[in-house]
C-alpha cells in the first residue's frame, strides 16, 4: 500500500514539472516577436537613399511582418521629392508592401518645397521628430538612416 501511495506522489510530481515547464516555454510571439523600426533620414546624400532601399528590402526578405517607417526630414526630405529623388520607383514598391514613408511638414516649409512634388506613396507628419519620439515611445526600434 505505502508503495502505491508512492508511486502516485511519484507521478503527481511528474505531472506538476511537466504542466510547469509547458509555463516556461515561450509562444510563438516571443520567440519571434513582431519588429517595429522607425528610421530617420537627414541626409540628402542619394547613395544613403539607394542603401535604405536596398536594407528595406533585406529586412523585409528575412522579417515579412516587419513594421517599417521612415520619416525624412532636413536633407532628407530629398528623397521624397519628385524631381530630386533618384529612388521614386522603388519607395512605391515599397510602400505597396507596407513601409510607410513620411515627409516633415516643417522641413517642407523650411526648405521652401512644393507640398504637391512629394511623392504620391508619401505621407505627412507634423514634426519629424515629434513623430519618431512617438514611436520609441510606443516600443519601435530607432534607426538613423544615412550619415
């Protein structure tokens, strides 16, 4: 009898390390967790505007349900003007894929541009910095784009 009381402690025990280590283990969400990364572009350099197309395009490969903003701001906003950008085709093919790409309204007034030459797959944002703060605030990565 006291051996069978035993065994079923025994398999009690077994039973509560088995449900308590399926506790520990990690879903999917944490093991692969959602990326958020908002970048920053100042930089007018059009080199620096090919490369984050080209590392938009890595992360997207490895990381499909990566979140992707960029906001352009200063030289940056370069990139988002027709006429100016040397990269139009592929931030549309880009946007068609999620990445948001966003233009300062300060700079614009600033650097004195046309609102209407922004490019159609662009948005707006108040204050560039105010917008990327924001999101660090909300938990997104922060990326400075160019040099």
């Amino acid at each position: 009898m006291k051996k069978t009381y035993k065994v079923i402690i025994a398999v009690l025990i077994l039973v509560v390390n088995v449900f308590a280590l399926n506790s520990q283990t990690p879903n999917s969400k944490e093991i692969n967790p959602e990326h958020k990364i908002i970048f920053q572009l100042t930089s007018g350099d059009t080199t620096a505007h090919k490369q984050l197309m080209k590392q938009f395009n890595n992360i997207l490969s490895v990381s499909p349900t990566t979140k992707i903003e960029v906001v352009c701001h200063g030289a940056g906003l370069d990139m988002l003007v027709t006429g100016k950008t040397i990269v139009e085709g592929k931030i549309k093919l880009l946007a068609d894929k999620g990445v948001v790409f966003n233009a300062c309204e300060f700079s614009i007034k600033e650097r004195k541009e046309d609102r209407s030459k922004i490019v159609s797959a662009a948005g707006f944002v108040a204050a560039g910095i105010i917008e990327i703060v924001s999101k660090q605030e909300q938990g997104w990565s922060y990326i400075k784009a160019g040099n």
